[in-house]
C-alpha cells in the first residue's frame, strides 16, 4: 500500500463542499414542497439556480480535473475496494460529466424545477393541464440540450437514465419491460376485480388527519423512525429527503376517507430514509455518502412498503396496533382478511394507490411517453391524450380529468426525465435482495409478526446501506444475491403472495 497522496486530501476537501451544497439544495426543495408559500416560487427559482451555478462550477472546475488525473495511478496500486479508491472513481465520473454541461444550461434547469413545480401543483389543483403545458414544454427543450452534451449513448434516453441509474441503457430497458408486460396483463386479467374498493375497502372510513397521524407514528417509531434525527410532514406527493444521516425529512399525505394513503406512502418513505440513515459514517460528506442509484434507493422503499408491508406476519403485527391507535377502526376483518384486502389486485388511476400486480404497469406507459418525447414522435399537446390511450390499453381504466392521469405524478414538474424506469428496478431488485434476506435470516417472517424489525435493518445496512455509493447498482446487486438483474424473482414472488392471500386460484 503506497503512501496516502496529499492530493487525496485536498479531493476530501473538495468533495465535502459539494456534499455540503447538495444538501443544501435539497433544503430548498423540502421546503419548498412541504412549508414555503406559493408566492415564494419565484424568488425560490432564482436562488436555486444560483446554488446550481455554485455547485456546478465545483464540480467541472479545471483544477478538480487535474487533481483527478494526478490520482489515477495512485488508484490503480490500491485495493479497488478502498474508499478512497472508490471516491477517486465517482469523483471523476461526475467530473467528466459535469464538465460537458455548460454553465448556464445547468442553471436553466435548476430554475425550470422550482417554476414546473410550481406550476404543476396549480394545474393538478385547478385539474387544468393547459397550466402546466408551459413549464413542461421547457423541461423537454432543456432536456433535449443536455442530452446533446454527450456523445457515445445509443439512444438519447441513455443519458437522462443514467443520471438516475448509472449504466442502464434503453436497450437493457425494452425487452425487460416487454417481459414484465406480458407477464402482467393477463394476470391482472386473471385476479383483478376493478369494480372492488382499493384494499378491498378494509380501511375506508372517516379518519381525521390528527388521528391518522398517531396511527403512522405509532407504526414508524416500531420499525424504526428516529424522532430525535428524524421528522414527518404532510405534503401533495410524497417523498424523503435525506439531509444528512442523523436529518432525515419524511413526508405523506392524508386522505380522511382512506387510512391506507398515509400508512403505506409513510412505509415507503420510511424505506428510503432508512437508507439515507444508515450509511458508513466514515463515508459521510464525500460523494460516496449518498444512495449509489434510485433503482436501490427505490429497492429500499418498495421492501418495507410491499413485501414487509403486505406481507401476511406484518398483518398480523398492525392489526392490533391500529386497534390501539385507532380505538373503532377495522372492526371487521382479522389479520388473515386484512393480508388478503391489502393483496387485492384493482387496475385503478393513480400510480401511488396502485397494488402491487398493477404498479408496473404504471411505470410501463410513463417509460413509452418519456421515450416517445425524448425521440421526438410525441408532442407535449399529444401527451394527455396518450396517457389516456395508454391507461385504459394497459389498466382498462380511463382518467376523468388530467389531476387523475397525466397530472398526477410530480416528477415531470421538475423535469426527473428518466426517473420513472428506476421504481420498476427498485420493485425487481427488492425481490431479489428479500430471497437473500429470508436465507440468511430464516425466521424473519416470525420476527416480523412479533413485531421485532432490528433483524431486517441490520442485514439491510450491512447488505446494502452502509455502502453508499461505493459500489455501482449492478456490482452491489451481484455481491449480495450472487445474481444480475432479473424480472423472475419478482413474478415468481408475486404469484407466489397472490396465490396465498387468496387472489389468485
């Protein structure tokens, strides 16, 4: 082992101001979404986009370069699993491509998020795509300027994937979502009953906001939430934002006719924060200190939302404690027909209320529109009626108005162009990840009934989230499962819980 260059040192100090500026960033998009007024989109915009320009010059400055070019041999002579190793890796990778966007491009981007978020939010309340018709059309122009900084790619669309999950390509994309698909229809077909309540009905009721929110603190605080590093707010699309290990934002939302909105968007979010908490300390503000990509960030949040969550021992476990919490509520059903209720299978509108059988199928169509945009054969005026087209051929559902289709989702108001295809990722590797786990811990169906979650953190953590972004998605999802991506875990899991929970004959 050679001696510890003071270039290293210097690339340390480089990389905490940026983990720094990012995290700051992120603030402003937390409060943004969850306390800021909506008179302050303006002026939020402006400023965000001078944090863009901060960080952006950072990150290409020429002297960063140098710095990095002076480490590679260096690199080379280590143990490739190093940390330092592994930061010199990442730090150029950013670095070569940060240094193809121009400055100003970067900054218009930034700016475009703030003002799209914005103006989604108006057009989904006033149910009133023309409102956001605007801002969307500028993401696309922007984005279709960023994706001609970089060559190489077989297809546009490889380059905003690969901002989300680094080294997926369309190519890969296609065939697995076509596989998916065809698995998935006909058992949709199968086991679905459109004309039942979502969950089957098992947590409609009244529920005041002040009440529900006991009810998910209850439940979080078990598995797991920090209340002294962590806090909960309510916000339009949920979301989690780690602002450092021991600042984790979580955020749901409240539905006072549905329980199961906030119960299981608050599970979700507990997943992705669970990771942004649990990363080695010694990683903490270099660029490894952050989930490696959103297909194993989305992989976190799908285990403890779906197959922790819906799973028959976690039913039998939150039954009981919503009994307490919510002294009236599910007075009819056990925890044989609540597993049952929350493993229905409904082709409904929103992706966010869609079961587990459905959800990718969600992620399928927004996958088509986003290529179709992308390479041009899809006008921004076309898309609401492709999304309409694409619901009901996929779900055999037709939205009554934008705000339930093609409004819905956030992630277009701020431009996360190629961010879609990650939640199906994040569904099959969870599949994956959940086989090893059951192996190496084969009582963890009884520890969950018992309401004794530390097993499942602690192999995640030492599994998955203690790495950061140390090791690519891929590698990190070989060395765990010994296994490359695939769709099989996952189908064979769901048919697998359907069958057991009755669903499907």
């Amino acid at each position: 082992m050679s001696a510890r260059p003071p270039e290293l040192t210097a690339l340390h100090l480089r990389m905490a101001e940026l983990s720094d500026l990012h995290s700051l960033d992120l603030l402003l998009f937390w409060d943004q979404q969850t306390v800021m007024p909506p008179a302050g989109a303006e002026a939020r915009a402006e400023r965000a986009a001078t944090v863009a320009r901060v960080v952006h010059a950072r990150e290409s400055d020429a002297e960063l370069g140098t710095l990095l070019e002076t480490l590679v041999d260096w690199a080379e002579s280590e143990d490739p699993d190093a940390d330092d190793v592994r930061l010199v890796h990442w730090a150029r990778r950013d670095f070569e491509r940060s240094v193809r966007v121009p400055v100003e491009l970067a900054a218009d981007i930034t700016k475009a998020k703030s003002l799209g978020q914005q103006a989604w939010q108006e057009a989904r309340a006033a149910n009133d795509f023309g409102r956001f018709r605007g801002a969307l059309a500028r993401h696309i122009e922007l984005r279709h300027r960023y994706v001609e900084c970089f060559e190489g790619h077989e297809h546009p669309y490889d380059v905003l994937l690969d901002d989300f999950e680094p080294g997926l390509t369309t190519a890969e994309l296609r065939p697995l979502f076509q596989g998916l698909r065809e698995a998935l229809v006909p058992l949709v077909t199968a086991a679905g009953r459109p004309d039942q309540p979502r969950n089957g009905g098992v947590f409609h009721g009244h529920f005041p906001v002040v009440d529900q929110q006991v009810a998910l603190l209850d439940m979080l605080e078990a598995v797991g939430f920090d209340p002294d590093g962590w806090r909960l707010d309510p916000t339009v699309h949920p979301f989690a934002a780690g602002i450092a290990p021991r600042d984790i934002r979580l955020t749901t939302k409240y539905d006072e006719g549905d329980l199961a909105v906030a119960l299981y968007s608050g599970l979700h979010e507990f997943g992705h924060g669970l990771y942004e908490s649990a990363t080695d300390p010694a990683l903490f503000r270099t660029s490894l200190d952050t989930p490696v990509s959103l297909g194993v960030h989305e992989s976190q949040s799908r285990t403890w939302e779906n197959v922790i969550g819906r799973s028959r021992a976690f039913s039998a476990w939150l039954l009981p404690r919503l009994h307490a919490s919510l002294p009236g509520a599910l007075p009819d059903v056990d925890a044989t027909g609540l597993y049952r209720a929350l493993n229905t299978v409904q082709p409904s509108l929103v992706r966010t209320d869609a079961d587990e059988t459905t959800y990718n199928l969600h992620i399928i169509l927004r996958f088509e529109l986003e290529l179709a945009l992308t390479e041009g054969s899809l006008s921004v005026d076309e898309l609401p009626d492709a999304w309409d087209e694409g619901m009901e051929r996929l779900l055999g559902v037709s939205p009554p108005g934008p705000a339930d289709g093609v409004l819905q989702d956030v992630h277009w108001g701020a431009g996360l162009f190629g961010y879609f295809p990650t939640y199906t990722i994040g569904n099959l590797m969870a599949s994956q990840l959940w086989e090893r786990l059951s192996a190496d811990v084969p009582d963890v169906e009884q520890r969950i009934e018992n309401g004794d979650f530390a097993p499942v953190r602690e192999w995640l953590r030492e599994h998955v989230h203690r790495h950061g972004r140390k090791f690519p998605p891929r590698e990190l999802l070989r060395r765990v499962t010994g296994s490359e991506l695939s769709a099989e875990p996952f189908l064979r899991y769901l048919r697998e819980k359907l069958a057991d929970a009755g669903v499907l004959a």
